[in-house]
C-alpha cells in the first residue's frame, strides 16, 4: 500500500473495498487525476507517470473527498491534508556497519521528541544524544511519532500510521536522528500504537468499515479488526508498518502500547505475526521488541515455540508501584494494593511481577501470570515514565514527592537489579519540570478530553478536593505541553543526579556480579521496618551485597542474617554508598570491623567482599583472652580496670 516511486513515476495502491472508483488527486501546478484499477480483495492500484518525490496528492473515493493516504510517508500540513510521495532511498546512510543489539545489558532512556528540546525537532534532539551516551544509556526509546492531529500532544492518538509526525521534522530528519544515534553506538526504538486510531483525522472509515471491529471496545473507543471479517488486509496493514520502521528508519526495536486493548482470537495473535514481521525487516540485524501489558500476561514474551507471542520484553509497573509507594506513603488508585514494603520490593527484584495471578483489590479480579521461571532482564522496570509522571495531580516528578536520600536509595536499587532499567526524560538532570498530559484539538474534542482527564484521575481521590482541581493542568492548553519541556542546565556534568546515575551504569556495566543480571542467584532479607538487604551471588566467593534502609537509621542492624555474614575468610568493605557528597549526600558512618553495624536512613550501601586481616584462632588463645574476644572493645576495657 502507499505511493512507491518507480521508474518515470509513482505507483499508489490503497484497499478501499467499499468503493467502486478510486481516484488520485494530484495537487499543485501539476494537478491531475489519476484513475486506479481494481485488484483483488478490494484493492486498488495504478501508475502515474511524470511524478516523483514531494508531489502531494489525496484518494478521491466514488467522488467523495478527497482524503489522504491510510499509508501516507508524510503529511507536511497535518492529518486533514495531503499526502506526500517519499523516496525512501535518497537518504544517504552512514551506518552499514551496526549491528543491532539484543536485550542482554541494555539502558533505557524514554523520550519525547517535542518536549526533550526547546525547539522540539529531530534535529535538536541530536545535540543531547552524546549526554545520554556519557550517562550510560544505550537505547533512546523514542514515544510515538506517527502523524497525529494538532500541533502537540503525546503521540497516542496517531492516524497515519507511516508518516512521521510533521512538527518534529520531515521523515529523513529522523533518519538523521536515528543515523547519528547509531554512530554514537545508541540503539533506537520507537513506540508504536496498535490498539486504536486517534479520535481527530482518522479517516479509515472512508476506505472500508473493516478497519474497527465494532462488537469490541477499549479504553479509547472500537478496538481495531484483527479477527473478524475482512480482517487480512488491516492485519497486513499493521504487519508492514511494524516492517516499515525496522527497515526504512533503521529502527532497532519497537515498544507496543496497550497490548492488553489488542483484541485477537485468531490462532496466530496479531503481535506474533508484527513480531515476525519486525525481524524479518531487519535481516541481519538484532532488534528487541517489548510490550505493554496489563494484565501482565506472560504469553507476550513467551518464545512463539511455546504458544507465546516472541516479544522480547515486557514493562513492569508492579516495581514502579511498589518503589513509588514506598517513598511517598501514598497508596491511592491503583497504587492501593502495593504497601511499599521491604519484602515488596525484595520480591520485584527476585520475580519480577508482584502479581502473578493473585486477587487485585483494586480491580476485584485475578491479575498476573506465572513468571517466576523467566530471565530477569525480561522485566523492564522504571521509577519514572510518561504515564506515571503525568498521573500524579500535578505531574510531578518522584523526586519532588520523597526525600532526596530515599529517591538516591531507590535509583540505586533500580539501576543495580538484574531487570532491564529505563529512565525517563530529564532524570539525569534532576529535572523538576512537570510532564504532564496535553493534546491539541478542537474546542469540542478538547471538552470532551478535559472531562475524560479529570474522571481518569478522579481514581485518586486526593485530585477531586476542590481546593486542588482549581490548579490542575488543561490538556488542551499550549501552556500544559511548554510547561513539560525539558530545562537543560548549562554544565549536566555538575548535576548531582547526572553524578549519582552514571556511576550506578558504570558500576551495573563494570563489576561482572551486577553485569549478570542473575535472579536466581540473588537473595534478600528484611532487616528492619523499612530496611533490607539484597545479596548477589557471583563465582565463590565473589559477591555483592545492598543495604537499603528506607526509614530511620538502625542500630544495631540486625546481626541474626545469614545474608550479613561476609564469605570465610573475607570481610565487607563499602564500595559505594548513596549518601556520598558528591550526590549530595550527608556521609555514612564509617564501616567497623567486629563492631555492630549502623544501617543509615534514607541511604543505599553496597558492600564487596575483600580480605580479612589476620585474627587470633580460638584453639591458639587461654581462656581469658578468648572472653575478651567475644566481648565490646568497652566492656573488655571495663573487665580490665580501664576507663569505660
């Protein structure tokens, strides 16, 4: 489908099987009508000699429209306009010689393209891409690009699903993006929308009443068609824009929205054949895909070779909410299941869901999958994204909402766990911009959203206080999305948050225990209220060992834990802690041999194994000297008649 540049020409082919003349409207100086033959199956195709890359045409549909292209390349005046041919093969690529990458030891960082730069384009969003390289990322995921109405939003309501979206640039200004990314060794991935079409520009109802399967719905209205009648062709559609990607932008890797609204019983479910699909496009190339699930149903990253559908990963909001919880006591919505615990978040480390099939109070029903038997890397975990910022009443980020030490403790236990890490737009600079919800429509579409936002958030019942709904945010107003752009400050070096998370990614991608996101070879233990400890075995006797005190300072530790004790012949020594000045920390007290341990406030403490000095063997000491041993340096000061 879509207008391809062949020899002396183009050549358009659209499925339009409820129509029985379809026509090309060529525009400008040029303009002309074109004539399309009917195929098979409803389709409708035919050659238009003379034309080449940016003419800019529309469907003409039994006289009716004219409306752009389902498979448009690019819309220059926004979805109610043309469409414009595109040579995908001008561009000049420099990257012959990437490779891809696989999901093993990725970073992830989560952008928006309009608000990651004050200009909001592709081409400024290249000069921050060195930052992120410095910082330890390795995989920009991009949120959706696809041609959407307005002239903001986040993305979620595309309609021409093969046209970059206009605002940020034209599409080889996102190859160029994608093209400098690869020469920095930065993977890209995009976020793609397969679940429904945006409510503005959609005009997919022209062309054929297939495309929605009006006996189901969603969160956003009909679900698309991927099992009922006349499904093949929208199934193929789908199918090649995820091939699309992959192969024309050089993409390495997808992120699929709201998998759980994806509505298929046919034998082979529509993200299995977009998977297949994905990696044919890619050839040699290694992408990774992952998916946004709910239900947390673990059919989407099982291999197709097990009745799943081969996606690589899958987001895991059971770790953001526990996390989320545990630094601010605030358990509203859907957060109410979650206690933020210290065997909570020991259990997210170790399993990955929380929620593997239990009953959700929230919900009134069984959530979760079996998934304790899956590699931890195939949980991607997150104290920041999108969604989650932007669903506080004032889009607020985590660290504006804790304490500065427990928001270090919690970024430490994120970036060192054995699951896949992300992090979102301006985390690194400590950013304290809001990202909050906006979109760009007209005045009755926006009401209507105005409303839906306010009933969505009305699940945390703190935003109904009136006192509070007169300072939320319009979604509509240009002010909520120049609100959300991201403030870069002049040296990101200096940044205690920029200090605090490259050194975590160079300790996760250095020390060989960390690197190997091992679960199974990870143990935790609760040691206090808000206290517990994670210990990483690696080959004996090589480990590691977390110490993370959410509350107040512990003395003495708990000293009945095997997890504490250090390999024969070893002692603990600290090789990084939270509260360290750099970050902005206030110092822990200095690690003693022989004496009880203090396990600091708000504060996370990783301790390796080194050494032990020489100590007297029992066998070897007389009585008294072996009481003495056992006892307090100032009680065995005390026996001997010294000073207290």
């Amino acid at each position: 489908m879509g207008a391809e540049i062949q020899g002396g020409g183009v050549h358009f082919r659209v499925w339009a099987p409820k129509r029985k003349q379809v026509e090309v409207v060529v525009e400008g100086g040029a303009g002309s009508l074109v004539a399309l033959d009917a195929e098979a199956e409803g389709y409708y195709s035919g050659f238009a000699p003379g034309l080449g890359a940016g003419a800019r045409y529309r469907y003409r549909l039994d006289g009716e429209g004219p409306y752009p292209d389902p498979a448009s390349r690019f819309q220059p005046e926004g979805v109610h306009g043309p469409s414009e041919v595109v040579d995908p093969s001008t561009y000049s690529w420099s990257d012959a010689g990437w490779k891809g990458c696989g999901l093993r030891g990725q970073v992830l960082y989560e952008l928006h393209v309009g608000t990651f730069t004050p200009e909001g384009t592709w081409d400024a969003a290249v000069d921050r891409l060195a930052r992120l390289v410095e910082l330890g990322v390795t995989v920009v995921e991009v949120m959706p690009v696809a041609e959407f109405a307005g002239e903001f939003g986040w993305g979620y309501d595309g309609v021409d699903l093969f046209a970059p979206y206009h605002v940020y640039g034209t599409p080889d200004a996102m190859r160029r993006f994608v093209d400098r990314a690869h020469s920095l060794g930065l993977a890209v991935i995009l976020d793609v929308v397969y679940n429904h079409f945006g409510p503005d520009g959609a005009y997919f109802g022209a062309f054929s009443d297939s495309y929605l399967h009006g006996g189901r719905a969603n969160d956003w209205g009909d679900a698309l068609n991927f099992d009922g009648e006349d499904s093949g062709p929208v199934r193929q559609f789908f199918e090649s824009n995820a091939g699309y990607w992959i192969d024309e932008f050089h993409l390495d890797g997808l992120r699929l929205d709201a998998t759980h609204a994806i509505h298929d019983a046919s034998p082979d479910h529509i993200v299995a054949s977009l998977t297949r699909r994905a990696r044919e496009a890619a050839g040699g190339r290694s992408i990774i895909l992952f998916a946004e699930n709910e239900a947390q149903d673990v059919s989407m990253i099982q291999p197709q070779s097990r009745g799943g559908c081969g996606v690589d990963a899958a987001w895991n909001d059971d770790f953001h909410h526990a996390a989320r919880v545990a630094a601010t006591g605030r358990a509203e919505a859907y957060y109410a299941d979650y206690h933020g615990t210290p065997q909570e978040l020991i259990s997210a480390v170790k399993w990955g869901y929380l929620f593997q099939g239990q009953l959700v109070k929230w919900q009134q029903k069984r959530r979760g999958t079996y998934a304790i038997d899956l590699p931890a890397e195939q949980f991607l975990i997150y104290l920041e994204n999108h969604d989650q910022v932007a669903n506080s009443a004032r889009g607020s980020r985590l660290k504006t909402l804790t304490s500065p030490g427990r928001y270090r403790a919690l970024t430490a236990l994120q970036l060192l766990s054995p699951q896949t890490p992300m992090l979102f737009q301006g985390q690194e600079l400590g950013s304290e911009q809001p990202f909050l919800y906006f979109c760009d429509h007209h005045e009755e579409l926006a009401s209507a959203v105005r409303e839906g936002r306010r009933e969505e958030l009305a699940g945390f019942a703190s935003t109904t206080l009136p006192e509070l709904r007169e300072h939320l945010f319009d979604p509509a107003a240009e002010s909520t999305f120049l609100a959300s752009k991201l403030v870069e400050p002049a040296d990101f070096r200096e940044v205690q948050e920029f200090r605090l998370i490259h050194d975590l990614l160079k300790l996760r991608r250095d020390d060989p225990v960390f690197r190997a996101q091992d679960a199974t070879k990870i143990h935790g233990a609760v040691i206090g209220p808000e206290a517990f400890v994670l210990r990483f075995f690696g080959d004996f006797p090589d480990c590691r060992l977390i110490l993370i005190n959410l509350g107040r300072d512990l003395y003495p530790a708990a000293n009945t834990e095997p997890l504490l004790a250090p390999p024969p012949g070893q002692d603990w020594s600290v090789t990084w802690f939270s509260e360290h000045p750099t970050y902005g920390g206030s110092g822990i007290p200095p690690l003693e041999a022989d004496q009880p341990w203090r396990a600091p406030g708000h504060s996370a403490v990783v301790f390796a194994p080194v050494p032990a000095p020489d100590r007297p063997h029992v066998a070897e000491m007389g009585s008294t000297e072996v009481q003495d041993y056992d006892v307090h340096p100032a009680l065995r000061r005390r026996r001997r008649g010294g000073r207290p």
